[in-house]
C-alpha cells in the first residue's frame, strides 16, 4: 500500500518558539495533502488543504497565519506552528491522496508546547 | 451543518467473535466512504472502502455494508483478534454536483473496539 512518512513523531518546544512537521508521499506523487489535528478521545478536525504549487486552503477557524503550509513539491508538505503556545499541543496527522482518491494518513506527530 | 457519526461509542468483543462498528450519515450527496483504523498514537490505517453505487464489499476479514435508504455503513470484522483493538472512524466524501471529487473527508466520531483475549 501507500506510504506516507511524518516527521518527527513527536517534539516539544518551548513557548514562542516555530515548529515545522514535515509530510511525505514515499511511494506515489500527492497533487493534495491534508493537515488534521487530533485531540485526546476525539475524531480528526481537518485543518487545511495542502495543494502542490498553490496556496493551502484552511478551514473556517485556522489561522492561515498561525499554521503555515508549504507545497513545495509532488511528495512534501510541510506545516509549520508559528509561536507556539500551550493550546496548540495536540496531535498533528497528514495525510496524502493517492490517484485513488484515497486518502493514506502519515503516523502523526505529537506536539507538546511548555 | 452536515456529519457523520457513529451510534456506539465503545464495543467490547470477545476474540473470535465477529464484530459490527456502525456509522449513520447525514450527506445524502455523499459518494464514497472510508473506514480506517487507528491504533493509540499512531495514523489512521485504511481498512476498506466502498462507494455509493454498491451495497457491500469484502475484504480480508472485513466487510462493508452501505444502506443509502436509511444513511447506515456498517464494518464487520470477521473472527476479531487482539491485534483489531483500536479506534475505527468512518468517512465520507462528497462529489460537486457535476465536479470532481477533490477527496475532502468528513470524519465520524470513532469507536473504541476492545477484543478481549
């Protein structure tokens, strides 16, 4: 099956601080990619739309400003956490979408803001 | 607004048994639906899919059953082992009206399974 490697699986930062997670396609080229995030007991929340060679596209309530989303080429995405604070620890997951249409999900990373 | 969610939150099985995850939908434009597995602290797997032109389709071990009638998919896990302890989440994609699906998912609450040994 598809493969989608996340990076890193976990990482803590301090307050202020930017941290970039980084999505890739191993095995097949992703037109799209999708950012979630994952609070403890709760289902997925679609954050963005990552579209190669485009601006993302968030959903209503992300602050484009706040995760920023790079498209750079057919296998990577990157998201970037600007001045993280407390609230934004959570689990971060990608996924990438294949010719399919299906949608094969990174391992998610787990962010821990003090 | 539109969503999909599940009737039952946690399911306890013993191994061996077969095993029914249900999910209502509310999207009658919906096309196509996921179910994916997550293990704790892991991504969500793919399981199977099945879209809106068909009633049910097979796995290995798993089945999926579509009744657009009354909004209703239903995983069965046939024979459940240890190893099918996790969260299922069922999904659902909806195509424009005379557009192309973009794979945009709309996820469900998730089920707790727990297959004891």
């Amino acid at each position: 099956g598809a493969v989608v490697s996340q990076h890193p699986s976990r990482v803590i930062c301090k307050s202020g601080t930017s941290v970039k997670i980084e999505c890739r396609s191993l095995d097949f080229q992703a037109t799209t990619m999708f950012w979630y995030r994952q609070f403890p007991k709760q289902s997925l929340m679609l954050m963005a739309t990552s579209n190669e060679g485009s601006k993302a596209t968030y959903e209503q309530g992300v602050e484009k400003d706040k995760f920023l989303i790079n498209h750079a080429s057919l296998t990577l995405s990157t998201l970037t956490v600007t001045s993280a604070h407390p609230e934004d620890s959570s689990f971060y997951i990608c996924s990438a979408l294949s010719r399919a249409n299906i949608q094969y999900f990174g391992a998610g990373t787990r962010l821990s803001v003090l | 607004g539109e969503s999909v969610g599940l009737h039952l939150p946690t399911l306890s099985v013993q191994e061996g048994d077969n095993s029914i995850i249900n999910c209502a939908y509310s999207n009658s434009a919906s096309d196509y639906f996921i179910w994916y597995k997550q293990e704790s602290g892991k991504g969500p797997q793919f399981i199977i899919d099945i879209r809106s032109n068909m009633d049910k389709r097979q796995g290995q071990r798993v089945t999926v059953l579509l009744n657009k009638t009354v909004k209703h998919l239903s995983l069965q896990i046939a024979a459940t082992q240890p190893g099918d302890s996790a969260v299922y989440f069922c999904a659902e994609n909806m195509v424009p009206a005379g557009g192309t699906s973009y794979g945009k998912l709309t996820f469900g609450q998730g089920t707790i399974l727990t297959v004891h040994p």
